[in-house]
C-alpha cells in the first residue's frame, strides 16, 4: 500500500472551518455523550478525533489507527500505528462511533469485507459506523487532465466499493457532507507537488511537473469548488 502523507498537511481539510463542519455534521449523525468510545481508522494526524474529543468533552481519548506516524499529530487522541486487522481482532473494549474517512478505498474487496465484519464485531449496542468518501458523481476537485482521468479510475472503483458496503452492511443511510473551498492556486499546487490525494499517488515525477504547468494555465489566482463527501452510517442494532 502507497502511503497518502499529506492528505491533512495544513489545507482546507485540517482548517477550523472545516473541522467544525465535519463536526456538526457527524453530531447529527452520531449522539454523543460523556462516555463516547470512538474509533478513527486512517486518522491521519488525527485533527478530526481530537476535535470530537474538545468539542464533545469526552472522557475518553478517541483512538486514532493510521500507518504514518506523524509528528505533529493531535494530543487528544491516543494515536495507535499498527495493523488495524490485528488490532481490531485483538481489541476487548466496543465503540460507540467507528469513523472510516477516505480511507476504505485503500483496501482490496477481500479486506474490505472482513474490515466490515471486524468493525461490526467492535460496535457498541446501538453503535454507529461512518463511512465517508469522495462524491462519486460530479465530483468537483480541481484536476489537470491526467489526474482527472487517473480520479475517474478511482471513483469507478468506489463506486464497486459502496456496492460491496451496502451487500455488506444492513439498513445503511446514505447522506452528503458539503464544503464550499477557496484556496490560492500556489496553495492547491504545493498540494499537488506533495501528492495530498491517492490518484497522484503512481504517477512519475514528470507527469507531476507537465500537469502542474498545465493547471496553472486553466486556474485563476484564487481556485474555488465544493468538496463533497458520500457517508454511509449503519448502526449496530
């Protein structure tokens, strides 16, 4: 697996605004109280779990799982680098919230199921899983040619992917998290430069560098779009 590093590396997607819309969102999801145990899987440097844990003045730390141990991750979390299998498989305690954030998709079918499974092993009664990825249909994430062609790929393939979670999952919701961005063209192709999204992932250095000439030709000075996400929420009845 190719590692995404910079996915929340001091963008949009770990601002304030951003952060506090997520959380009002998934609070219209998920009732928290004191005692919420939660669980974020690919958590990144776990800006998000942390928010839950301030915001929501939970007694207990959220656990944040990614494969990247970063330096600068939240300290309101108790971050865990490990295999998420073999934790899940081996963990005694149940969630009350499991949150998968554009994270699933890194997972071939057969390990998308038995994630599945070992997540529905780990919920609470009346436990609540969150399943979030990109919008799939009018997708609106500035792109040059290539990268746009190498996301389409990516989106055929969550497309498979929700039709595997819903076969998988009973009485799944689905609902659209929105958020309107603005962000400075420099900004959005030092994003670029860092590989911040899994469709730059495979391509070669040259390529990198002929798209991002190509963006700043299409681009204004200031780029700005709606970054939607698909959540799928089950509860474990």
């Amino acid at each position: 697996m190719k590692l995404l590093k910079h996915w929340d590396d001091n963008n949009w997607l770990s601002s304030k605004k951003y952060i506090d819309a997520f959380c009002v969102f998934v609070s219209k999801q998920v009732r928290f109280r004191k005692d919420t145990r939660i669980l974020d899987i690919g958590c990144g440097r776990g800006k998000i779990a942390g928010a839950f844990k301030r915001k929501f003045k939970l007694l207990n730390k959220p656990i944040g799982i990614d494969i990247i141990h970063h330096q600068d991750k939240d300290k309101d979390i108790e971050f865990k680098k490990t295999d998420i299998f073999s934790y899940l498989e081996k963990n005694k305690n149940s969630f009350d919230l499991i949150l998968i954030k554009q994270t699933i998709h890194f997972f071939n079918p057969t390990q998308i199921k038995k994630l599945l499974r070992l997540c529905k092993n780990n919920l609470s009664s009346n436990g609540v899983m969150l399943i979030f990825s990109l919008e799939t249909h009018r997708n609106q994430i500035p792109c040059f040619s290539l990268m746009k062609s190498r996301l389409q790929q990516g989106l055929k393939r969550d497309v498979k992917i929700q039709k595997i979670i819903t076969k998988s999952l009973s009485g799944l919701a689905k609902n659209k998290f929105h958020f309107s961005v603005k962000i400075r063209k420099g900004k959005y192709i030092e994003m670029i430069k860092k590989r911040y999204i899994s469709c730059l992932l495979d391509l070669s250095q040259d390529e990198i560098d002929q798209g991002i000439q190509e963006f700043k030709h299409q681009h204004k000075a200031t780029i700005a779009f709606k970054d939607t996400l698909t959540c799928m929420k089950y509860i474990w009845a």
